[in-house]
C-alpha cells in the first residue's frame, strides 16, 4: 500500500510555477517559450514576487546550496495552507490503526513537511497519535533527479539567520519609517513591508524549529538500501539483473523493507516529479484509463500548445502541495518488474484491509454524471489538483 504525499510549497514555486512534466525541456530557452502559456504565474501577488527574489539574496550566504535543495514557501507557512490537507491525507491513516512506514528523499523541503505532519499531527491528536510519523525513512531512491543536498550547516545558518532577522524586524515594526533589513532578505526575499517580514520570518523559524527537533532526536533515519533492494525479483527467487530506473529501484527498496520490517504500508513524502515518473513507468500499461484519472489524470490546459507531435501538450494533474493519493504496488507474477494497481472495494474488503479502505478515499474520482474535462478543469479550479 502507497501512499504519496506532495510536500507543502517550497521556494522553487515563489514566482512560477513550471509544470513537472516539462521541467528538463524547461532549461532550453526555445522550448520555455514554447511552453510559456501553460506556466502559473503568481506576477499580481506582491509577496510572493518578493519570495521570487530569494535564490538571488541568498546565493553568497553560507546557506547557499538551499537554492538549489529549496525549503519551504514562508507565504506558504504562514498562511497554513498545508494543515488541512496533511490533516486530510494522514488523519485517515493514523484513525485506521494499521501500522505504516514513512519515507522521504533526503530534500529539505520534503523533511521539513515530514517533521511538519509529526508535529501538527502529534499535537492535534495526542502523545501516541503520531508514532507512525515519529521517524522518517530518507531514500536516495526518492530523488527525481541527481540535486545538490542541503547540509546541517547550511540549514542551521539558514534558521539562525531567519531567528537574528525575526529579532531585528519586530523591533523595528516600532519605529516609523524603518525597513526590512538585508538579512532578513536572505531569507524571505526581497519584501519590502517589516510587518509582512515579521510575519514570513516567524514562520520560517517556526518550521526549521520543528524540523531541527526531529533531526536532533533521530527522526530522520537513514534509508540505506536493505539486502537485495537493488536486484530484480522473479517469482520465487532473486537474480543478479540490476534494476535500471528509479521507479523499479524504490519499489525493490520498498519490497525489502516491507519484508524486513513485516509491514506493507508505506507513506512517502515526495515530490511531484517523482510521483509522476512512478505513475507514468509503472501504471499506463496495465492501469485502467478511469484509475489513471484518479492517480495522474492528463489535461490539454491550453489547446493552442502543441508538442512536437503537432497534437495539444496534455499535462499530468497533481494532488496539491500537502495532498496525497493512493495505489498499491505488486511483483509481477511470472516475470520481473511491478506494476500499479488500484484495488477494488470488493478486494479491500476481502483482505480486511482498514489501511487500503481509509487510503482509497484520498483519490478523486469522477461522479458519472460529469464530463471529463469539466470534472478536471472544476479540481483545478478549486485547486484540489495542480498543474505544477
């Protein structure tokens, strides 16, 4: 049992958001305007331009690789958009009382929105309440892509600065006339109102508190591949055939982990990229179309941009920045490699599986009575899906 959860918005979104399917072609200046029209831009949002101005304040601090190993939106954090929905995805699973298992790559933004769900999800629900979120596996086998990784100096500057900065600014909301200082900049991006700069940095410091205590108390594991993770399984035994891309390699590591640790559940704190890459390798042979469109369904946003078939660029949907969706993985019988499959209720039932029964209802599904791009185009619209 899979279930993904989107990390919460981070500082790679401030101004623009590309969509995941075409970040690689997005670096070719040709290919960026071709797709310009399919980009959300947040140009008439006035503090989150501002954030848009971070990675350049921040790129000659001694936090500095957290350009590229982006933490969390602070406009996000304080407007606490992701409580509701990790409440939704994850309060579920914690009320069915299976045990399950929660992994991550080693990106800050996707830790930071683990220790987020311990935290909130601990304190909204009691001492024992968040014991499957007290540990967070970390997995390389998460990565989407090969990205430099934050260090524990760099986020540890990075939350001393955002706490000297915090200082500064609340003192200064007092005196008429002042301004947001410059290293206070380094961290928010260039805002220009003290009281929004106060606001942005409590939050950041807030949430670099959080992660800082899960860090400090071993809540972060390393996920170091178990034995075998890495070979391809037949049926009955194990060859030496290494697995060659990442969806096949995170789902030996995800069978070798079930096995070590004799449970099937697994939660996975990723991002966007990597849920689709899963999805696309794993699901479009053997997935139905009406399951697809609860997994990753497809979407020409803008009929008037085509690809190099001449046909419309038809975007994968994404749950929003907290949200979660819901899939099983099997071994394929007679033969190596996975796939996806999204159980029945019938089958659920069978197994007495609490976990599937709760997981399941975080996908959408289409009512019968609706047609559907109306139906996608309405998700969007109400932002229960993303198209970056």
């Amino acid at each position: 049992n899979l279930v993904f959860v989107r990390h919460a918005e981070c500082m790679h979104t401030a101004r623009v958001g590309a969509p995941s399917a075409i970040m690689a072609q997005y670096m070719d200046p040709a290919t960026r305007a071709q797709f310009e029209p399919l980009v959300t831009k947040f140009d008439s949002d006035p503090v989150r331009s501002a954030e848009g101005e971070w990675k350049r304040l921040a790129a000659a601090t001694a936090f500095s690789v957290l350009a590229q190993d982006t933490p969390l939106l602070p406009s996000g954090l304080v407007a606490k958009v992701h409580e509701p929905r990790l409440k939704a995805s994850l309060g579920p699973l914690l009320e069915s009382g299976a045990a399950f298992s929660t992994v991550a790559p080693p990106l800050l933004r996707t830790k930071a929105t683990a220790a987020l769900a311990a935290s909130l999800l601990g304190c909204a629900r009691g001492g024992d309440a968040s014991g499957c979120l007290d540990k967070c596996i970390l997995s390389t086998a998460l990565l989407p892509r090969p990205s430099p990784l934050h260090t524990a100096e760099a986020t540890c500057a990075y939350a001393a600065a955002a706490g000297d900065a915090l200082v500064c600014s609340e003192a200064s909301m007092a005196v008429a006339g002042s301004v947001v200082g410059e290293r206070a900049k380094t961290v928010i991006g260039d805002v220009a109102d003290v009281r929004v700069a106060s606001a942005l940095l409590g939050a950041v410091t807030t949430t670099m508190a959080a992660y800082h205590e899960m860090q400090s108390r071993g809540g972060f594991v390393d996920g170091a591949e178990p034995e075998g993770s890495s070979r391809r399984r037949s049926s009955n035994t194990t060859t030496t055939e290494a697995i060659g891309t990442p969806p096949e390699r995170f789902c030996c590591w995800a069978f070798s982990h079930a096995e070590c640790t004799s449970c099937n559940n697994l939660v996975v704190f990723g991002g966007s990229g990597w849920w689709a890459a899963l999805v696309q390798h794993l699901g479009q042979a053997n997935v139905l179309a009406s399951d697809m469109d609860s997994l990753l369904p497809l979407l020409a946003i803008d009929a008037s941009v085509v690809g190099g078939d001449g046909q419309p660029v038809q975007l994968p949907l994404m749950p929003a920045p907290a949200g979660a969706r819901f899939v099983q993985v099997v071994r394929c019988h007679g033969a190596p490699g996975f796939q996806l499959v999204l159980p029945s209720p019938q089958k659920i039932q069978a197994d007495a599986d609490e976990f599937a029964a709760r997981a399941t209802k975080l996908n959408p599904v289409k009512p019968p009575e609706m047609e559907r791009e109306a139906w996608l185009r309405g998700l969007l619209a109400e932002g229960t899906c993303y198209s970056y």
